[in-house]
C-alpha cells in the first residue's frame, strides 16, 4: 500500500475491513502501531519526506461494500451505496480525489513482485492469467481451507488433488466458484484451467476466490435459491434491477423448491437474469443471476425434475421428500414417531411402524432418530 | 371544473353510475357524489366563485379556430376544454338556447333552466361564440363548415324518437317522448300513456302530470324490478299519482274521429334471461287488454338525425362512426379540409347518459390538441390492477348513513315545475364529504409510474410477488407518507439533500425492506423542515402528498 501511495503521490491510505472480523482489526492495529514506531509510516516514511499514514476504517458489514464506489461511499461516512461510473475512482474517488482502490490480495502481489522481479511472476500461471491465487476452499471437501495456487491448475487438479477429493465417499457434482455472486460448474469441465478468460467461458468468475464443492446430495435449484436468499439481503435498495429482481428469484426459486414451480418458470428465471445483468448499477446485481444462469446452464434436469415431477433429484428441497420406513429392518421401537413433528409416523410397539405420505413434511427427523436405518428416502 | 363545466347541471341530472362503484356502497351506501357535486357548484356561485378551471398551457391551440355542431352537454365540454387551451372556438346549435337535451330534454322540475344558464354563460365568457337557431343542411352544408375552421367536432345529439313499430303511431295524439319533453303541449283533462321504463319515461310521466293529465299510465313489458329508470324517479313518479302497468306491451293504437282512443295491449311474461341477465320479455298467448286514453308518449329510446351528415361514414346503427381518437371520416374525403371529430350521442353505441357524452367530449378536445401537436392521441390512462373490493375488510369503518336531499312533497310539486330536490345543506354536505373513504390515489392523473408502464406496454402483473412490506402512512410536519406507494426511487431523499439542503430523510433498511424514514427514524430528525414541498413534487407516484391545512 505504501509503494502504491508513494508510486501516486498519496498521503491518506485506508484499509476497509469487516467490523464483524475482529481479529483482523486486532492483528491489523498492532501491525500498523509496529510500522508507525518503525518509522515506516508517518510524517517522514523511513526519513525519506514523504509523509503517508494508514487508518483502518471498520465497515458495518454489508457485502456491497466491496463494491469500489460504495466502499468509497461508507468511508466517506455515507449509506454504502454504489455510484455511477463514470467518474471511476481513479478521476473521483474519496471525496471527489483521484484514489487508488485495490484488493489485499492485490497489494500482497505487489511486494512480491518487486522483490523477485516481474519475470518471476510471470513465469507462473497461463497465457492470460499470471502469478498465484488464493482459494477458499470449502464444502464437502476432504482437506478445506485457504490455499495459493500458482494460476493455470485445473479444477480437479485442485480439489481432488490438493483437497483430496470428496468427503464421505459420495460423487462429485460441482463446484461454485467465486462466491454467492460466481457460478456453478459441473463434473465435465472439471478439466477448466484456474484461468480469468477459461472460468469466465463457464459462467463462472474467479471472483473472491470461494471454491464451495458439492456432492450428490446438494440440490442445485436450492444451492441457487441459498446464494440469491443471500444477494436479495444484502441488495442495497439503490437500482430497481437488483433490488426488486433479487427478491423476485428468489420467490421464484422457492416455489420451484417447494414444489410449486409452474411451467415456463426456467424461461421467466433466465428472462429476469438478463434483465438484472444489464440493468443493475453495480457489480452485485450485474453478477448476482449467476448462480441462477449456471445452475440452469448445466443442471437443467434438476429444475425440470423439480418443476414437472414434482420431484427433488438429490432429495435436499424437504417439501418435495418422502420418506418410508422399511419393514424388514423396524424394530418397532416408536423412536421415529415421537421425533415426528406432525405426528405422520403410527404403529404398535414391536410391529413395524408406518409413515402417512399425505401428512409427511418431509423434516427427516425420523431418519435421523432411526438407529436401525430402517427409515429412506423414497 | 377541471373536467367540465356543467358541474351544477350534471349533478342533479346524473343517473351517477360512479355511486354504484363507490366503495362506501360496501360499508353502508355509496357517497351522494352527484348530489355533492352539485352542491359544490351551487355553493361556489352563490359565492361568485364560479369561475372556469386555469388555462392548459401544454399544448397550447391558440389561432386554432374549432366549430362545434352542437351545444349540448358534448359540444360544450368540447369548446370548454379547447378554450381552456386558447383555441378559438365556435359552437353550432339547431335550438334558440344552448344546453341541448339538458335544456329540452330534462324537465324543469330536475334541472331549472337558470342553473343551466350561468353553466353556458361561463363558457360563453370564455370567448366561446354561440351561433343558435342553425341547422346544418338547412343553413350551411358541413362541408361549408369545415372551410371556416381548422377542426371541427360533431356533437349534434340524438334528437329523434325511436319509433314502436305497431300500427296506428302515426295518428294524432301519439308523440315522441324528447318531443314531448321539448313542446311541453298542456294535457288538461287528458288520459296518459308513456311507453317504456327509462328514465325519458319517467320524465315524461311525470312531466304530464305537471301538464295537467288526469290519469297518467307508464306502460313497460318488463317488471319494475327491470326498470332501467333511477329507483329514486320511478318513486317519485308514483308519488305523484303515476299509475304502472308492468308486463304490458303495446301492439295497436287505435282510433277514434282520427284520433288516437285506446291502446291494445299484449300481456307478457319473464321469461329466460337475456345475455345481459335481463329476464326477456315474452307474450302470453292470447291475452290482450285495451286500455282508453288520448295521448300515447312512446319514450322507448332515441336515436340520432343524420340530415345534413349524410358525408359522414356511419355505422350499422345509423350511428356516426368515430374511432377510438374520436375521428370521423367523410365518405369522398376531400384534400385541404379541416378534420372532423364526433363525440356524444350522435356517435359509435348513440344514445347514453349526459356524462358519457362529456366523458367522449373531454377525450375529443384532447384528441384535437393531440391533433394539432403532431401527437398521436391515447385515451385514459386506465388502471393496472385494481384490488378487488370484495377482499377489502371495510368493517373497520364506523356506519354512517348517506345524506340524502330534501325533496318537496308530492302534492305540491306536481302542480308546478319547480324543482323537487332542495339539495343538500352544508352541514348535510360536510358529514356527507366526511363519509369519503379516500380510496383513490390523489396523484393518478400524474403518476409517471403508470404513464411508463402504459408506455412501455409493460406487463405489471406477470412479476408480481411479495409487496413492499412498508407501514401504510406516517405523518411527516405536513406532508404524509404513503409507504405502499412508494417505490424507493430515492428522488425525494435526492431532493431534499442535493436542491433544498436539508437532508432530514434517508433510506433505511437494505434491499426489498427499503424504507424512507427521517434519519434514524427519528420524528424529531424533521423539525427542520421548511415545508418546500420539492420532495411532494419530485415523487412519481403518490407516495407523498401535502396534507391540507
């Protein structure tokens, strides 16, 4: 950050974290209380005249923050609300000046770069995409957590490699890539180079860096559902695309999981998506249908299953499941029947008991309070 | 005034079809809107405050010359509305007096003529000339009358008695029912019929009783209950001594010395009901009554003259067609004329209610405006969705009962053709304004929302979900807050910052919850307002609006 301000003459530098990470704040403070008594920040870095210091300002915690114009806006003291561009923040940024805003992981590569030297750092990664990344790993995944790739690995590579592949023994299915606002790519293109332009061909971004891995068990329509519940929330209100849009998936993918789904819902979802993309002011909106678009893209089958057959193929979405409880293996213990919120389950003790499909909600309570694994899905 | 002049007149002839959808009919009854409506007229010119709504600037139609052929309720709404837009307006009229059938066709008694006249002399203040006694094809063709002008509008009416169709109307003694309620014949000592069940009927009933019948007989083939007659005219009718003969159809006229002396008439019964859900009416094989009399007024309908419009292109009804611009089209259209607009019951479905025609009229003067602005014309703005008042709960609202008019008793206002209806009072006025529910949107005539949507020819409702989960009202100083309105725009938060400095209203809430509140929803956070109303006019819908004091 110091080279960047000293490379444009900046005085005031910020960082903008999470109130809700305190422990960055903590370890940031101490770090910035250590380079003040080092002499590397303040009114005569390391003696040279030039003088720069940076704050930490504490953001209340929306995601639209780290949009660049709203993050400008919250440091300013305002409502975090994007702003037209342009002027970029490169002409008007905080308070109108001319700013430089860039990522951590940004800057990191920055430091690194000038002390190995750019042909280094671009010896690693692919034609378009130069250097490392950071991944968040996550899902049901065998090993997660934060790892630095040198660009230009394949997915597989990654999670099958580097994460050991799925947890459980169950099957792959996918991969959501680049967090709530990325999408969704399948088993076939797991072969995808971690590369800007290869993810971007899939609908996906490299985005945050979130690698959130799905097996067999995940329900596609709900994982959209579960991503737009959470950009419809943290819409900030400003353009009507985003923040009606947002809500009115998200009403539609309900009623898609809970069996209500009409026909012609798939083509109204992707209609509403392009009419977000084109229309939403900032980088929320203009990426939150993504999740939507891939999961129809390449997962199809599950909105039809779900829409027609009334049917949820990995049987996550509780209103459309079923369950039954197989004779052979009841004990008849009655445990089931008392876990059973709406009181479905009925049977004599010692005789096997029965479920009634008409008031099953499809809770799996019994499933779970089954220690016979007599209790499955239908 | 804002839609037309004829406020006074309108609100004591109007049949009011907007009280059968007022939604105070869902509490306990409707509001008295036409009685009010007169009222406010009244009131206003016992005030001398009767005076015409301010001028239209946008689009203005001055050194536009428009002729109007007619002066009834149609023509003068026309030339009201295009005067108000500075054109230079002309209004034919075939009778000595303006006013047309609210002149010759509502009896004194419902509408007095001097009520009437301060209406038309305020339009004639307006530099509107009146040219009476013309009849086109007697005085000048209507092509003569489209060289004189830049446009000009046909509103002639409907002026002649729809005939029975049964032998021996042609005979002295049987009138039309508008031709009687025109010449006012005095019918000392005579014996009555008026065919039909409409409201010309009841005019016409009870108008031979103030001319002097003996016995007045309303002959109608339906049952009361099918009257298409006001309840509240076929009540007076009788309380003034008018005699019903229901399920009666006349079929012969005949005569006595030439003229007429009794009426055959074919018993009838209801029988299965028409597509309109009207039981229709069929005969009772032969049963027949003869009923004697000297006089039969047929008041079964009107329909329109078209001498001297043979030009125009008609409809299958003999009607003048006009198009949804209220454009009519001559039949060899010659280069270089001024066009021609119709409106009224001359036009398309003919003959209906005074304030239909002024509806028509009100929509014609802005068509021509459209015209002369090089605009195309698009009538009303309609509605999106209405919510349906049978899932409104309306038991929240204390019962009131409606204020009606006091009305003089019947014996002494069958001798005379003073009106009936005193009116309401001020203070019956007040409590009946008070009884508004305030169901409309103040802001629909400028909702740019609506105007966008038509525009835009969106499909609203194929998206709808979840509303706006907003409190209904809040008081803000004296501007008031309709948060289902609202749709988040951020112009009056803009406004209030960037133009009027002040800031005292933000956004709260992220996303769909959006709300518009003072700053942290503080009611104390507004004290600071100046009242600058910019946020009340920057709103596209009608979400703020500025309470009176």
């Amino acid at each position: 950050m110091l080279i960047a301000a000293y490379a444009i003459g900046a005085r005031d530098a910020f960082v903008y974290v999470r109130a809700e990470y305190p422990l960055a704040i903590v370890r940031l403070e101490k770090a910035l209380a250590d380079a003040r008594k080092a002499g590397i920040l303040g009114q005569s870095v390391l003696g040279s005249g030039f003088a720069c210091d940076i704050r930490i300002k504490a953001g209340a915690g929306a995601f639209v923050c780290g949009e660049e114009t709203a993050l400008i806006e919250s440091l300013e003291g305002s409502r975090g609300m994007p702003r037209l561009k342009p002027p970029f923040p490169a002409e008007k940024g905080y308070l109108n000046k001319p700013s430089n805003i860039n990522n951590v992981e940004t800057f990191a590569n920055v430091a690194w770069i000038i002390l190995n030297g750019g042909a280094k750092f671009a010896a690693m990664g692919t034609e378009n995409s130069k250097g490392t990344k950071v991944f968040a790993l996550t899902g049901k995944i065998r090993r997660g957590g934060l790892v630095e790739i040198p660009m230009g690995l394949t997915l597989r590579e990654v999670i099958f490699g580097i994460g050991g592949g799925i947890r459980d023994g169950k099957r792959f299915k996918a991969v959501q890539m680049g967090g709530p606002s990325g999408g969704c790519i399948p088993e076939s293109l797991l072969d995808t180079r971690i590369d800007y332009k290869e993810l971007g061909a899939t609908g996906a971004i490299m985005g945050s860096g979130g690698m959130v891995v799905m097996d067999e068990t995940t329900c596609m329509v709900n994982m959209a559902k579960f991503f737009l519940d959470f950009t419809a929330r943290e819409s900030c209100g400003k353009c009507v695309h985003c923040r009606i849009g947002t809500r009115r998936l998200h009403e539609i993918l309900t009623r898609i999981t809970e069996g209500r789904g009409k026909e012609g819902d798939v083509e109204l979802l992707e209609e509403l998506c392009r009419g977000i993309k084109d229309g939403a002011l900032c980088g929320l909106g203009q990426t939150a249908p993504n999740p939507v678009l891939t999961t129809i893209r390449y997962f199809r089958d599950e909105y039809d299953a779900h829409i027609c057959e009334r049917r949820c193929p990995a049987g996550e979405c509780a209103a459309l499941r079923k369950f039954w409880i197989d004779p052979a293996k009841c004990k008849g213990c009655g445990a089931c029947a008392r876990k059973c919120p709406v009181k479905a389950i009925s049977g004599e003790p010692r005789s096997p008991y029965a479920i009634d499909s008409a008031k099953c909600i499809g809770c799996g309570s019994c499933e779970g309070a089954c220690k016979f694994g007599a209790v499955s899905r239908v | 005034m804002e839609t037309f002049p004829l406020p006074a007149s309108i609100g004591r002839v109007c049949p009011h079809p907007c009280e059968r959808k007022c939604r105070r009919g869902k509490v306990e009854s409707p509001i008295s809107i036409a009685a009010l409506k007169a009222f406010a007229a009244d009131e206003t010119r016992r005030r001398g405050e009767f005076a015409a709504a301010p001028a239209i600037a946008e689009p203005a139609l001055a050194g536009k010359r428009v002729s109007i052929v007619g002066g009834g309720p149609a023509g003068l709404t026309c030339a009201y509305q295009l005067a108000r837009r500075g054109a230079k307006v002309k209004v034919y009229d075939q009778m000595p007096e303006m006013g047309g059938m609210l002149r010759y066709g509502i009896p004194e008694y419902r509408l007095p003529k001097a009520v009437l006249k301060a209406e038309t002399d305020l339009i004639a203040s307006m530099g509107v000339e009146f040219v009476n006694g013309f009849k086109i094809g007697r005085d000048a063709k209507l092509a003569d009358l489209r060289r004189e002008c830049d446009a000009l509008v046909v509103a002639n009416g409907a002026w002649r008695s729809s005939p029975m169709r049964i032998p021996g109307e042609d005979l002295e003694g049987v009138l039309g029912g508008i031709d009687f309620l025109r010449e006012k014949p005095r019918l000392d000592g005579r014996t009555v019929a008026v065919v039909g069940g409409g409201n010309t009927a009841m005019d016409a009933c009870r108008t031979a009783v103030r001319l002097g019948a003996k016995a007045v007989y309303v002959v109608y083939r339906r049952t009361r209950a099918e009257m298409p007659a006001e309840e509240i005219e076929i009540v007076e009718a009788e309380e003034e001594g008018v005699s019903f003969k229901f399920l009666r159809n006349p079929v012969e006229i005949a005569a006595a010395d030439g003229r007429v002396a009794a009426m055959k008439l074919q018993v009838m019964k209801l029988g299965e009901p028409d597509e309109k859900g009207r039981r229709r009416p069929v005969p009772v094989e032969g049963e027949f009554e003869e009923l004697k009399l000297d006089t039969v007024i047929m008041a079964i309908g009107q329909k329109n003259d078209p001498a001297g419009f043979e030009q125009l292109v008609a409809t299958d009804r003999g009607t003048i067609a006009a198009d949804s611009a209220y454009r009519a089209a001559f039949k060899d259209e010659a280069p270089g004329l001024a066009p021609v607009f119709a409106c009224g019951d001359a036009v398309n479905r003919g003959a209906g209610i005074a304030i239909q025609a002024i509806a028509q009229a009100k929509e014609t003067a802005e068509s021509i405006a459209a015209h002369f602005a090089g605009r195309a014309f698009e009538s009303g703005l309609g509605t999106i969705s209405a919510r349906d008042p049978e899932r409104i709960d309306f038991s929240v609202y204390e019962k009131k009962p409606r204020e009606t008019a006091a009305v003089r008793p019947a014996a002494e206002r069958r001798a005379d053709f003073g009106e009936v209806s005193k009116g309401l009072t001020a203070e019956q006025a007040q409590a009946e304004a008070s009884r508004c529910l305030k169901c409309g949107c103040h802001d629909y005539q400028d909702c740019k929302l609506i105007r966008y949507a038509k525009a835009l020819k969106t499909d609203v409702l194929r998206l709808r979900g979840e509303f706006h989960p907003a409190e209904l009202e809040t008081k803000l100083v004296s501007i008031e807050r309709n948060q289902r309105k609202c749709i988040a725009c951020n112009l009056c938060v803009r406004v209030c910052e960037e133009q009027a400095k002040k800031g005292l209203i933000g956004l709260v809430g992220r996303g769909f919850t959006t709300v518009i509140r003072p700053e942290f929803r503080d009611p104390a956070a507004v004290a600071g307002c100046a009242e600058c109303r910019l946020c009340v006019d920057a709103c596209p819908t009608g979400a703020l609006r500025l309470l009176a004091k």
